[in-house]
C-alpha cells in the first residue's frame, strides 16, 4: 500500500537534498561520487588492532580521518574518567553524550565515554559526529542552515562523507535518535546510496530489521515525493 505522505516533513526534506547539493558542489560532484564509499564496519575500513584501550581508539579515529579527507594529526582523542560499572549509577545505560569535541586552533581535543567502545557501531558514529566538528569548523557559516543547524548539520554530514550505515544503526543500539530523527537519517542515506549509484544490498546486509525497514520506506518515499529534486542533484558537474 502506498503512505498518503513521507515519513519526514518537505522542509526537512528539502533541507537534507540542499546538504548533499553544498557537499557536492564543494567537492566537485565526480570527485565527490568518486572518493565517498559506503563505510561499512569490516576490516576494509577498520584495519585496527582489537580492544578497548587508548590505542585502538587513537587508531580509529585515524582511521576514520582518513576516510574523511582530514589533514589534521594533532587533533588528539583522549577518554573521560568513569566510574566502575559496579559502583556507577548508569550501569548498563550510555549517556546520550557519548563524546564532545573542544575547538582549540591550537590544540583541538575530542573526549569520549570510553564505554562505547563496547559497541564498535556506536563507538565510530560518536567519534565520527565529534571529527565531523572539526572538519566543518570552518565553513558553518556557508552549510544550508548556517550556525542555527550546527548540530544537525553534523549528523547529517557524516551520512553525506559515507558514514550513514553508523549513523542510522547506531542511534538503534544506543536507544536514542540524537540531533536527526532515525527516518531523517534514513532518509539521508537513501539519497548517498542513490547519488553514489551504491547497490542498497550493501547496506541492508549490516542494518538490523528497524533499520532495513526505514531505508527501504526512504527509497519509496523519494520516488515518490522526491524524484524530481533527486534527478536535478545527479546533473550536477
């Protein structure tokens, strides 16, 4: 059966298209086709040694800056003190702020609740929103929506440089939706899988069954509503 309307607003929906045209015209949109895969949580993308300690976070976010076309090996990644688990009142339960980036021209520093490391899926979204800070700390103004949509932009960014797999599955582990909605970030990834020509199976084969079904519900819902301004965005040069 066909749904009378999106699952997000036309204004949100217009915003999130206006997002991917800015990246793409910025980049070049070849380049940006080109250089952007779907970062998927497999070795191809994660080649780092297994554990929880300050090495292998320091590795992923290397990593991860790679993947981002980053070009800023200072930024330093250091963990917050927590309680033990058998002493701390949120036992088994994650902040919904799992990481905070400091902005310092100097001396930029990321913080992070190292108990995500835990959740791989969870740990690589968190850091990635933080580095995704940096990486647009000097162009807010000029993102469709300027400093008002700061936080949102971040979210979605990450989805437009590949990581919409951590995105969307992440907020599914954690519990909670974060700056986007879940059909909003699905929504996103939705349109990087259809302008980078990226085969959906890719996708669904790491996504859990909520997710699978939010993605599959974006793709109707953009053939829908959607067509149009999608097309427009592919001739872009």
């Amino acid at each position: 059966m066909f749904h009378s309307k999106p699952q997000i607003s036309t204004e949100l929906g217009d915003w999130i298209l206006d997002n991917f045209e800015w990246v793409m015209q910025r980049k070049g949109s070849q380049t940006w086709r080109n250089t952007t895969p779907l970062v998927r949580p497999t070795r191809d993308f994660f080649d780092v040694p297994k554990g929880e300690d300050v090495k292998t976070a320091a590795a992923i976010g290397a990593a991860i800056m790679d993947l981002l076309g980053m070009e800023n090996p200072n930024i330093r990644i250091e963990p917050l003190p927590v309680l033990p688990d058998e002493i701390s009142h949120e036992y088994g339960k994650l902040s919904d702020v799992g990481g905070e980036y400091w902005h310092d021209a100097d001396d930029p520093l990321i913080t992070y609740d190292p108990r995500l490391m835990r959740q791989p899926v969870l740990f690589i979204s968190t850091l990635t929103h933080e580095l995704m800070h940096a990486h647009l700390s000097n162009v807010v103004d000029e993102i469709p929506g300027g400093d008002m949509a700061h936080e949102l932009s971040t979210d979605l960014h990450c989805i437009t440089h590949g990581f919409g797999l951590f995105q969307l599955e992440a907020a599914e582990v954690a519990g909670w939706a974060g700056y986007m909605t879940q059909p909003s970030r699905a929504f996103a990834l939705a349109v990087f899988l259809e302008l980078t020509n990226t085969p959906t199976a890719q996708a669904l084969s790491f996504l859990s069954l909520r997710s699978a079904k939010r993605l599959k519900r974006a793709q109707k819902d953009i053939g829908r509503f959607w067509a149009g301004d999608l097309a427009a965005l592919k001739t872009l040069h």
